[in-house]
C-alpha cells in the first residue's frame, strides 16, 4: 500500500471528518502509523494512535507534512 500527503490543512479537515482512514508519519518512524482523529472546533485536531503505545495529542497545521492518506491507483 501506498501513502501520499495533503496539499492543505483544509483538505486534512476534510478527510478527517469524512472518516477516511488516516497515518501519522512521526520523525522518527520508518512507517506511517494509523491513527484516528477528530477535528476540533478550533480548526485543530486531536490525535489518536491506533495500535502504538502512544499518548492521543493535538495537531495543527505545522504536522500536515507527517499525516498520510492511502495513494489511490
């Protein structure tokens, strides 16, 4: 499977509140981990690792470079 990334903040949003499934790509990652997310009112989103032993925290705008979607063919 392949990954590609978000052109803008919006477009993000908008995938998100669509339900669409949804990777983190964390600096240190070799992997894109899946994640849930809920956008917030605020225009933010609140982040949680699926599988990860990792705390759920709040992503702005300077994170859409490490969030991924599923490439279509």
């Amino acid at each position: 499977m392949g990954y590609t990334t978000f052109e803008s903040w919006a477009q993000l949003l908008d995938h998100t509140a669509g339900g669409y499934p949804l990777w983190y790509h964390a600096p240190f990652d070799y992997k894109p981990s899946l994640v849930t997310a809920n956008v917030r009112r605020d225009g933010l989103l609140r982040v949680y690792p699926v599988y990860a032993r990792a705390d759920a925290f709040t992503a702005d705008a300077s994170h859409l470079s490490r969030f991924r979607r599923e490439a279509r063919s």
